[in-house]
C-alpha cells in the first residue's frame, strides 16, 4: 500500500479502536485544500490531511478519463487536461488557490454550464475510500459500463467527507469545445427567464447562462458552447450582442468562482443564499435582484440575517429548496456557536425517505460515528452504532 494512504488507514484504525471503547469518540474532519471550510455546517473535530495524496495515477486521453489521487491540485489537473484539448465540463468552482479534486467531489460543486453538461457526480467512474472501520474499498471503474447496482462512487459526490476519506478518483472527461462565444441581452428578470425557457425548447448549443443587475444595468448573458457551424447558426438567429473580447472568458471564470462584483458586494452582514428551483420558475418574491445561473435553476440571494424562513418558504413554493451557502461575515465562517444561536441550519431538512437512506449510509459507512457526519446535518446527530 502507498506509504501516504497506509498513514490515513492507520489513523483511521486507530480512531475506530478508541471509539469502541469510548463513549465520546474522537471527530476526524477529512481536509483538503480547505478553500470550502464555509460550505455546510461549520467543521468540527481533527484534521485529517489528504494532502500527501497526490498525483494522477492513469490518464487515457483517447479514452477519455483519469484517475487522480484525492490530494492533487485541481489546478494541477485542469493544467494537464487543456495540454491535450480536454476539460472537466462541469466546471468546478474553486474558490481560492490550492482546491483539490477529493474536495471537488466530496463538495460536488459544479460550475456555470451544469445545466447544459451535468453535474460533478455525472463524471465520476470510480473511486477508492477509505471508510470508518480503516477498510480501503474500491467503487466503480473508468468507464461508465463497470456501474452496476447501487452507485456508490457517485454518492460520494456532495457527501462533505462524511462516509469516508475519498483517497482516489476517476474521471470522465471531454474534448474542449471547437467554438464558443457569449450574447448579451438586455432584458429585466422575467423576461430572462421566459427566454430562457423558450430557448431551452430548441437545438441550440446553449453552455450557460447568467442572469445579474449589473450596476443598474439588468442583463442577461449567454454562452454557446459545440461545432463552429452551429454555434454560428445560434448567434445568427438568437441576435443579442456579441462578445468574443478576452474579458468574457475571465468574468465566466469569476462567475465559477463567485468573485464577480455581485457577490464581492455582498455586505459583511449578509448571507449568501443559494436557491434551487424548476428551471420554469417563474420570480420569486424576495427582495433585491438575485444572480440567475443554470437556465434559470440557480438563483443567488443576499440576505440580511433573519430572513431563513422567508427564503426557504419562497424556494418551496417554487419546487424548490434552499441553502445557507455562506454565512454572514464577508467569506468567513461563523463559528458553531454562532450557528447554535441563530438557529439555522445551513441545508434544508430532508423528507423522512431520504433522512432514512441517509442515517443508513453513515451507519454502513462509518460505524463508530468517526467523521464528521454533522456537515450535513448539524441539529439533526445520528446516534452512535451500538
């Protein structure tokens, strides 16, 4: 076994021995790159690095995958795939420098063209985790045939590192567009979405969209991302104006990474709110002007503190649901403290179904309760396995 991930199976081990006999077992929180600490509820307990492991193990251009070690940059990564044409189509949002592809996946983020290509779970083959007993156990494969039965790699994917160490991954991955160009239409918030809506219907080689108040300005851009004849023909019939300039790349870049002027503005006391709904949901009644992502499917709110129900009673009404994706204090993290005052849980409650399959999944996957399952449920604990 490589000598890195011996040490996390030995740590681990060792942990599940003193949880037998304790009846208040040691935390381990799994870490990456920590560029998203603030994502979930607040981390808890002590550090499990995968930073040693790194490298990528297996990559086939002409089969188009990759199998990487948790602990590698993703930036390491996006560098090696555009030396061969590729790209993770998703679009992982980053953040901030040194994100790593095990926190990608155990996030399962994905970035502006989501809703044209999928999402972060839709590419992942296989992966080799490390579970709460110390067992190191292998999942799916690197081609999308190997899944059979109960996906397992694929539910690993937005599990915040609560099921296990996810120490290596394989990827699908795909050729870099041959052409791609954004339009900008000047347009208010309905009428966005009714022609998003309207264009979603046609085959047309919509990538991603963006929906923003731009200083005053409401505009709505849209990418077009395949074949040069097609996205030619695109632009010809969708009209709008046309932005091929340097600049539009990078502010799709600071879309993925939450650095453009909408979300930098945010104040200090605000949370930032991240809404999920039906693409044909029609505007919501909160107030101020969200950023629309994803066809209409994400949608952006700023928040003053307080406003929890009201948010989340508008997403449900909608089909939806809401998350509490960074709280107050620009970029930081409240403390638990502060979470255990206001009262907020950061996801949404789940329906009783889904609370079963998910108390399941942690008592299979982490027996003695090692991880830190409250990331995703912090006032909802699972009891300890007897």
């Amino acid at each position: 076994m490589d000598p890195a991930l011996q040490q996390i199976v030995e740590r681990v081990r060792a942990a599940a021995a003193d949880a037998a006999s304790s009846p208040s077992p040691r935390r381990l929180r799994i870490r990456g790159g920590g560029t998203k600490d603030f994502y979930g509820e607040p981390p808890e307990g002590e550090a499990l690095s995968t930073a040693a492991l790194t490298g990528i193990t297996n990559y086939e251009p002409s089969e188009l995958f990759v199998t990487v070690r948790a602990g590698t940059p993703l930036a390491e990564l996006e560098t090696l795939l555009a030396g061969q044409g590729q790209c993770l189509p998703f679009e992982p949002p980053r953040y901030a420098p040194g994100a790593t592809v095990g926190g990608m996946v155990a996030a399962g983020l994905s970035g502006p063209s989501r809703a044209s290509v999928g999402a972060v779970r839709d590419y992942v083959l296989g992966v080799t985790l490390v579970n709460g007993r110390g067992d190191v156990l292998t999942f799916g494969g690197q081609v999308m045939k190997n899944v059979a039965g109960y996906d397992v790699s694929r539910v690993l994917a937005g599990s915040l590192g609560v099921l296990g160490v996810i120490a290596e991954v394989s990827l699908k991955v795909l050729p870099v567009a041959p052409a791609e160009t954004t339009l900008r239409f000047d347009c208010n918030q309905a009428d966005a979405l009714r022609l998003l809506n309207e264009w979603g219907g046609r085959p047309l080689p919509l990538n991603a969209s963006c929906w923003v108040d731009d200083a005053g300005r409401a505009v709505l851009y849209l990418r077009l991302r395949g074949a040069v004849a097609a996205v030619e023909a695109a632009c010809g019939h969708l009209g709008g104006d046309r932005l091929d300039e340097p600049q539009v790349a990078a502010d799709w870049d600071m879309c993925r990474d939450q650095t453009l002027p909408w979300f930098a503005d945010r104040g200090s006391d605000e949370d930032l709110w991240r809404v999920s709904v039906p693409q044909t949901a029609p505007v919501l009644g909160l107030d101020g002007a969200p950023l629309i992502e994803w066809h209409g499917g994400q949608r952006w709110y700023r928040a003053a503190p307080g406003q929890a129900a009201r948010v989340r009673a508008a997403a449900r009404a909608a089909g939806g649901h809401a998350t509490l994706f960074r709280a107050g204090a620009s970029l930081g993290v409240k403390p638990a403290t502060d979470i255990a005052a206001d009262g907020v849980p950061r996801f949404d409650t789940l329906s009783a179904p889904l609370a079963r399959i998910h108390d399941a999944l942690l008592r299979e996957f982490d027996p003695h309760g090692l991880f830190d399952s409250a990331r995703l449920h912090r006032r909802y604990p699972l009891p300890r396995a007897a």
